[in-house]
C-alpha cells in the first residue's frame, strides 16, 4: 500500500469509521473491584499485517480487528527494541535496554523493580504463557504459573491456550485474587504455518494448522521486499502464521469471558516487533518497532476509539499499568505512564519515540538508535564500516535467498542487499511519503535542517538516559575512534556470552 493511502486508511479497514470521542465512558467501576491485567502478545508480528491496522489481506485477523472495536487502538504505538527478549524486557522493567542491561538474550542481573514483581507485592497471582524465558526479566522472575512452548503445542495451539487460561483464571478467582496473566503466542514468528522449515524443525510434534491456509496470489508483499515468487510464497506462509496467531487470540479472549471477568480486566495486544523479514524485524525500521497495540477497559475506555496523536513505547507499559490499578510507579523508571492521554486527551510530549537495538541471539553487536516523529525516522548505525556484514534470523528463509539470487541481475535488489548487509552510518526517511525506508534522505540538502534537528534530539535523548552510545555518536565523523568503540562492545557481548555459559556449567 502506498504511503498516502496507508496513512487515510488506518481509520476504516472494513471497522467503520473509528469513533474519535474520548475514550472514558460516563459510567465507572466500583472502586473496590480488582482490576486484573491481560496483556496478550504477538511474536514478530508486523503492525500493518493486522486489519484494524490496514492490513488488506482478505479475514486476516478479525478476532484481533474486533477487540479493536471494544477499546482504543494507538496508530502511533512502538516497542523500543525490534527483537524479542530486549523488547519485552524493556515491557517488563520500564527501562531502556542499557539501563535494565537487557541488550540481548540474557536475564538482568540488576536490583530493580519489574511489572511481575511489584504486581505480586501488591497481592496478584502472575501466570504466563509462551515466551517464558524472553518474558522473564530476571532469572528469578516470580511466576505463579508458567507454561512454555512445548506444553503449548509449540506455541501455536489454541485450544491448549485456552485451557491453560481457563485454569489460570479458575485458580486466580479460587483464590480471590487480580491476576496479571502475560498470554505469548509464538506465531507469526519462524518457521511459518505449514513450511518446508516448520516441517523439518518440529518433525516429532503434531502442529496446529490456522484455520485458514493463504496462497500467494491472496497475499499482499510488504513494499521493502521485492515483488518475486520466492518472496511471496514465504510472505503467504507468514499470513498463514499470523492467522493462526489471530485463532489462539480468539480463544484466550473467549476463556475470559466464559470465566466472567472480563468487565474488570483491562485487556492489552501488542507485538513485540515487526515481522522476521529483511528490513523489519532487528532494526530500527518504522516498519521494524511499529506495532499494533490495543487497549479494551469495559467502563473505562469508550469502544472503537482511535489515538492517532500521541505516540507510546513499550517502555511506558509498566509505569502505565501501576498508574491504573493506582499502585505506587517505582522511581527511576524511563517509561511515564499514559494513562492520561486514556481520556481523550492530546499530551504535546508525546511527539516522537525512540528506539535502539544491540545484538541478536548470536552475541553479534550491530548497535543503532533512532529517533522518529509522524514524519521523520533518523537511524545512526556505528556498526555500519562498509565491511562488516549483518547478520539476524530474518535471512533464515526464501526471502534472503531469493532476494541474494535476484541480485545477480537485477541492479535495485542488488542495492537493496547491499544496503541491509552493510547499511550506512546515518539514514533519514521521509515517513509520510516513504514508510518502507526505499529513499535514505541523509545526503539531500533539502532535509539538513530537519536531520540536524532530529540529531540534536537524539543526542539529548542519549544524555538523559546515560547511553553508551555518546561517545560514539559525538565522534561519528571520526571512523578510526567508532570502529575501536564497536569492537570494544563486541569483545564485551562476546565476553558476557562466554560468562554465561560457564556459569550454566
């Protein structure tokens, strides 16, 4: 979809035009009634595939699309971090990475608050589904039930998640508590719904198929891959993904209801990044951290409201949280709560986000920021050195090798691989006229004013919360000194990963 049509469309999407009062309804809760929190989560899960959200493909996600309709949907809502367990730390603690030490695929060894923690202090019993490790903050993290993957039929069966709800919330009213339950599904995450890769990486587990199978010709390709067979065959594959996650969503939704505690329960749905495709997920892309994050409060939030004017960030989750069921926001925290905004409310501090990644699975530091506002998204890549090469999941699959193959004679795919491989120091794209980062602006004297002053925001950002990364920044013209600084953070991540492992031994 264009960008024009992207940006006018986001309100209808087949829901009817979305309802812009504000979103308190006149008639409130008791006061003395818990208020339980539901936060059900997609993996890897582009904003733009959703319904509600524009996506185009034909009953994509309707359970998804009507939660939508009971609640507020923010059309300016990011994860800070476009890789799963970093961005769900930063859900967790309300921290940005380098200050919760979560930049990677390892637990915090920090003294400090998180939503479990606090929220079990306050008398609710914790439960979560899927995701468990990537979910746990600490090693320790506090569950009172816990169920991953494999007791989930690898994350991908709804009728097990329904059960495991029914039985959390049976125990949660046996014992008269609110509960905080965190329901992950693995899709759309890889390998997608009945793939060649699926197949061969669960050959003893019988999977859940989606209740719909999408073939290519059904399926739109997003606009920063290119338009080839291979491309689309893996994009149907995923949408075959994203049904089923849209099946397991319907049924978490629905044991809450057969339990009857869904007028008191504040119901959250986001992905924890965009989708494992190049130029998406493990980047610092719009279309990498953009995700679809909805919020139903029977009573509360007036139904099929639409905020498109302030923006959100994961790291505002957990102080938001507390800020609603009036428990005391831990101090320190980098996230501020938005449950302002709730009530219809425009917050003009809610202009822009910012967004950061570090390292992937593998322990290999590739660190970029950026800064992005309704128009602009500016990245600083400092790993970028014209040699090295990057590296993540999203080119496990057809697409990066199609892409690779297509490059041999095709000039713009070419450039497109070179471009992802080994980016640039500074990008800058026009987000109005070019969401899918096809036009890096950095260089376009036309844009100077605008890059100089989204730099000088970035830079403030760094400052106020002690980013590693200044120094860096400071000296971006100097190579010499940011390639020793980079290599300098790989020896430490490789250092930590090694320390890791010695200690499991």
């Amino acid at each position: 979809m264009q960008t024009s049509t992207l940006f006018s469309k986001i309100l209808l999407s087949g829901l009817g035009v979305a309802s812009l009062c504000p979103a308190f309804s006149a008639e409130k809760v008791e006061k003395d009634q818990p208020i339980n929190v539901l936060l059900i989560t997609a993996d890897d899960l582009n904003c733009n595939s959703v319904g509600a959200f524009g996506g185009e493909v034909s009953n994509i996600t309707p359970n998804i699309d009507k939660l939508a309709t009971q609640g507020v949907r923010f059309t300016n809502a990011f994860v800070n971090v476009a890789v799963c367990q970093p961005s769900r730390g930063i859900i967790a603690t309300g921290l940005y990475s380098h200050n919760s030490n979560i930049e990677g695929f390892f637990h915090t060894q920090k003294n400090i608050p998180t939503i479990v923690g606090t929220l079990r202090d306050n008398g609710y019993i914790t439960g979560v589904l899927g995701k468990v490790d990537h979910s746990s903050p600490k090693a320790d993290t506090p569950w009172d039930m816990q169920y991953d993957r494999w007791d989930l039929g690898v994350g991908r069966d709804k009728d097990i998640y329904y059960r495991r709800v029914k039985d959390f919330l049976q125990r949660a009213k046996k014992e008269n508590k609110p509960f905080y339950l965190m329901a992950n599904a693995h899709d759309p995450h890889r390998p997608f719904a009945l793939s060649d890769q699926e197949k061969n990486a669960f050959k003893d587990h019988k999977i859940k198929d989606p209740s719909r199978i999408y073939q290519p010709d059904e399926v739109i390709v997003p606009e920063f891959l290119p338009e080839i067979p291979q491309v689309r065959l893996e994009v149907s594959e995923y949408f075959g993904s994203v049904k089923r996650l849209d099946d397991t969503v319907g049924k978490v939704l629905q044991a809450l209801e057969e339990e009857g505690l869904a007028d008191n329960t504040v119901v959250i749905f986001l992905s924890d990044h965009g989708m494992a495709f190049p130029f998406a997920k493990t980047n610092c892309y719009f279309q990498s951290n953009r995700t679809p994050w909805i919020m139903r409060w029977p009573n509360h939030i007036a139904p099929n409201t639409v905020d498109e004017n302030n923006f959100i960030s994961a790291v505002d989750f957990f102080p938001t949280m507390m800020d609603i069921l009036d428990i005391d926001i831990p101090k320190g925290l980098d996230g501020k709560s938005f449950k302002n905004i709730l009530s219809g409310k425009t917050d003009r501090t809610r202009d822009k986000v910012f967004t950061q990644f570090h390292e992937t699975s593998a322990a290999n530091v590739f660190p970029m920021r950026s800064v992005q506002n309704s128009e602009y998204c500016y990245i600083f890549n400092p790993w970028s050195n014209g040699e090295r090469s990057f590296r993540n999941e999203s080119q496990s699959g057809r697409t990066w090798r199609a892409m690779k193959a297509a490059a041999e004679k095709d000039k713009s795919i070419a450039a497109r691989v070179d471009l992802f491989s080994h980016r640039v120091k500074e990008e800058f794209y026009d987000l109005k006229k070019d969401p899918n980062a096809l036009n890096n602006l950095i260089d376009d004297p036309v844009y100077q004013k605008k890059i100089a002053k989204m730099r000088k925001e970035l830079r403030a950002w760094f400052v106020q919360t002690n980013d590693p990364i200044l120094p860096a920044f400071d000296k971006r013209d100097d190579a010499v000194f940011v390639e020793n600084y980079v290599q300098k953070m790989q020896v430490e991540a490789k250092a930590r990963k090694k320390n890791r492992k010695s200690m499991k031994h």
